[in-house]
C-alpha cells in the first residue's frame, strides 16, 4: 500500500485541479446546510473552509474532504432555534474537545466492530441522501418545484453535465471531467443567456476572512449542560461518518488512514471553528468521492479545495454566483452513482437473511433520521444476530467410564450470556457420575455471565454431592476467574500453573498438557 504525502510531483496537477472541483461543488453544500442550521450562509462557508483545511493539514486521511455537513446541520438546527447562533459556536468548541480526547484515547479503533452489511447500508444510505438533497435545487425561491421551459432546461443541463462526466474520460483525463463539465455548462449558460437557476439564486457567498471570536455565551455550569448534550452528539455523528468515510476511502485507495489521528484532526479543526463563528464540520463522502474519481490523492488536494473556497469568498463571489446549479446537480448525481453498492442489490438474496436485512435497514434509517443512529442501529442488529448464532454453537462429547465412576464433558463452543441457557441443558447433574470432568480444550468463557453459569452448574453438582473438575482452560479464561473468584462461589482454584490435578487425568487424559480444578466440594 502506498502512503500518499502532503505533495506528490507526480499528482501535482490532479491534486490542484481535483481540489478547484471540490471546491466548486462545496459553495452550493456549504450554502444549502446553513440554511438547514437556521444560521447564516457564510457559517456555512467559513465551517468549510477551516474544517476542510485543518483536517486536510492534520488529519488521518489524504484525499478525504471535510466540511459542513447535513448530518450535523438537522442537529445543530434545534439549538439555533432555542439558543441562538452563540450557543452553537460554544456547542462546536466543545465538540471539538470532545474529539480530541477520543483521538488521544483511540476511540478511533472501535470502527473495526462496524460489520460490512453496515458499511454497505451506510453508502447507500449516503447515496440516497446526497441525491434528495440536490431535489431542493429543482425548486423556486418560493419554494415551489420548477415547471415548464426552466425545469426542462435544468434537466436537461444535468443530463449533458452526467455525460460530459461519464465520456470525458474515455477521450483524455488530462482535466477532471467534472470540472470540465462545470466549465462547459457554465460557459454554455452565460453564453446563450438561459434562463435557468445559479448559485447566486440561493444566497450571496461574499464575505470577508473570518474573525476570531470567543462566543458570547455565560461561562457557567449552565451553559455548559446546555451545549454539552448537542457536543456530544455533534462529536460522536461527525466522528462516526468521518471515520466510515475514511474507511470507504481506504478501500477505494488501497492505502491505510490513521483512525487515531483523524479523531483528533476533526477535534482540532472545529475547535478552531467554533473560535471563527462556523457551524462545525465532519468528513464529506459526496465531496471525497469527487475528489479522489478526480486524482486527488494528497493532502495537497484538499488544501487547495480550501483555499480555493475562501477565494470565492474573497475575490471572486460574483463569478462563482454565475455558475448554474444544474451543473453542481449534474456532479453530485454521478457522485450518488458511483457512490451506491449497486453489487449489494444483487446479493441480497444470496447472503444470509440477517445480513441482508441489516443492509436494507441501515439504508432505511440513514435516510429517515440520520447516520449516526443508523449505525448504532445496524451494529446493535449485527451483534444481536451474531450472538443467537454463537449461543446455538455450544455443544458437548459426553463419554462415561465403564465403571461409572466418571463423566467427561468434551465442550465446543464459547460460553458467553447467550449460550449459557444452552449451557446448562447440556449437563444431567442427578445421574451423572460421582466425579465429573468439564474439558475447555474447544471452548472459551467470554464473560461473567459464564462465570455465573459455571458457578451454578457446580452447585447443581454440589447438592448431589459430585465433584466438578474444570481443565484445559484457556490463559485468558484461567485469568478471568482468578480475578472474579470472589464473584464465583467455588473453592478458590488450586492450580494456577495448569498442573494435573488427579492421577485420573494422567490415566485417561495423559495428552493434556495440564489441568485446573476448581469447586472440589467434599461429598456429603
């Protein structure tokens, strides 16, 4: 795998022209998501901007772009409307501390347990979302959807942007064929004049450098628990898609992100955007996706995706308002296209139905409430499916000796809160022999609850008055009941170095490398 820098010679110029595409397809984004936020078009901006920037300098991925987003713009909307816009920059300074802390601890690392029916849910969902959200470009000031000659013209300026995208590239990749299409189209409409809707149309993006500001909120224990649940929540659905996103990236790259560092890269940069009065940000997979189909490879790419937007900002405003919105629409419905799993509708009647069904309702939730709690969903589902499945694995070899002095118990399977009900069916404690071996060679105790599990087996045993024998431990398995045998009520166990515990072992099992007993209750 090859770990791409902040410059690379060789991709310079994709770098540099990927970056002028992203940063044209964050404008009408940025604008959009503000509204949503109930807060100013250029919080929308100046969030993107820094955001973009920031974790493009320090974050953990090269190529992704990050900026204002949805996601976090239906969360920030309801302490706008109860608080105002201060209490939001406050909220974002928080946020970002937040995903600081998640970065220096590793939080990070816990995306590993997000299983691949999620992740496919997750891009369809994100596909879905990004292509409702370029609907709202089909409609008037007023609200109103388009009709007539200016919804068929804007249809059919999205239809040529797609084609010029999809067949530029088969003739020359020497300028991303999204900028090319911009390019074109926008060329297209000033030059003839069409009546159809711009940039401009949706709100004015002059503005001026942001300015440092220490939000105007009381510092007090009340306004903390007051921003602190919507930090919490800002971080965690930022961290969330910003670390899927990378992980998507990862694949389409084949390179590795740092999961660790990118935590802190988003900390850092809405830190510094709260400070600046912008709405916070996360990773964008719509603008990523452009960015990396267009080379953008570096760190190079989203910095000049930054830079970029604030010339806009600055200089060029008037210009940028002239571009016509059916070309950004046009870009972002290939995006939705090349962003969706088409394969996985193929195999969803191919893999296991629990699969199958997590995949439909990841992509469900994501686009009913939001990505965050989309995953958690599908994750909570996987988990659930998974551990029915284990608990059925649990099984036993039971072999009796022909003097009935003793029963072995040959377990398969891990013993965990699931299958502990399986567990304890497996066992006949009344006509069982007076001497009974429980063999761990195939099995593992995951957690306390198997722990319970054995300690009422042995007192099962125990008002019987036979002996329990527990071996082939695991070193992990050993380990968590010395250190839960006060939680265990057995004798304390005696063999801490798996040393055999009983001449029988070395008659019938002398291939076991050693054993441990535990609740060797005298017989009554």
């Amino acid at each position: 795998m090859k770990n791409y820098s902040f410059l690379d010679k060789r991709n310079l110029k994709a770098d540099v022209l990927s970056g002028l595409t992203v940063a044209l397809a964050l404008v009408p984004e940025a604008v959009a998501f503000a509204f949503v936020a109930n807060v100013h078009p250029l919080v929308g901006l100046y969030a993107a901007f820094i955001v973009g920037l920031v974790t493009s300098l320090l974050g953990g991925r090269p190529g992704m772009i990050s900026g204002a987003t949805g996601a976090l713009a239906v969360v920030i909307a309801s302490l706008v409307i109860q608080h105002g816009p201060e209490y939001l920059f406050a909220a974002v300074v928080v946020m970002g501390i937040i995903q600081i802390l998640a970065g220096v601890f590793r939080l990070g690392k816990f995306i590993r347990i997000v299983p691949h029916p999620v992740m496919l849910g997750f891009v369809n969902g994100l596909a879905i979302v990004i292509f409702l959200a370029q609907l709202t470009q089909f409609k008037d000031s007023s609200g109103s959807w388009l009709e007539g000659e200016v919804l068929y013209l804007m249809l059919g300026l999205v239809a040529v942007t797609m084609g010029i995208i999809h067949f530029l590239p088969k003739f020359t990749k020497a300028i991303p064929s999204a900028l090319a299409a911009i390019i074109v189209i926008s060329a297209l409409v000033i030059g003839l004049d069409l009546n159809t809707p711009t940039v401009g149309d949706l709100a004015s993006i002059a503005g001026g450098l942001p300015e440092f500001h220490i939000p105007a909120v009381p510092l007090t224990l009340e306004t903390l628990w007051i921003v602190l649940p919507y930090s919490v929540i800002l971080a965690a659905v930022g961290l969330i898609e910003s670390l899927l996103t990378l992980t998507l990236i990862d694949d389409i790259t084949e390179t590795k992100g740092s999961t660790a560092q990118e935590c802190v890269g988003q900390g850092v940069a809405n830190l510094i955007t709260g400070f600046f009065q912008g709405m916070g940000g996360c990773a964008m997979i719509g603008q990523s996706m452009i960015n990396i189909r267009s080379g953008g490879r570096n760190r190079l790419s989203g910095t000049v995706a930054a830079v970029f937007l604030l010339i806009f900002i600055l200089f060029a405003s008037s210009y940028i308002e002239l571009i016509p919105l059916a070309a950004l629409v046009g870009v972002m419905f290939m995006v939705v296209i090349g962003t969706f799993a088409w394969p996985s509708l193929k195999i969803l009647h191919r893999i296991p139905k629990a699969d199958a069904l997590v995949i439909v309702l990841v992509t469900s939730v994501t686009v009913a409430t939001d990505l965050a709690i989309a995953v958690v969903v599908g994750v909570i589902v996987s988990s659930l499916v998974f551990a029915w499945n284990a608990a059925k694995q649990v099984s036993a070899r039971i072999e009796t000796t022909g003097d009935g002095q003793h029963t072995t118990y040959t377990l398969s399977g891990p013993l965990f809160f699931g299958s502990v009900a399986n567990f304890s069916e497996l066992f006949d404690p009344r006509n069982d022999a007076d001497d009974v071996i429980i063999d761990f060679r195939n099995s593992r105790v995951w957690d306390h609850s198997g722990l319970e599990a054995i300690d009422a087996l042995a007192e099962r045993y125990r008002r019987y008055g036979k002996t329990v024998h527990l071996v082939h431990l695991s070193q992990d398995c050993h380990h968590l009941l010395n250190k839960s045998a006060d939680l265990v009520e057995v004798n304390v166990i005696e063999d801490p170095q798996y040393g055999v515990a009983t001449d029988y072992f070395r008659h019938y099992h002398d291939d076991l490398p050693g054993a441990v007993e535990a609740n060797k209750a005298s017989k009554a």
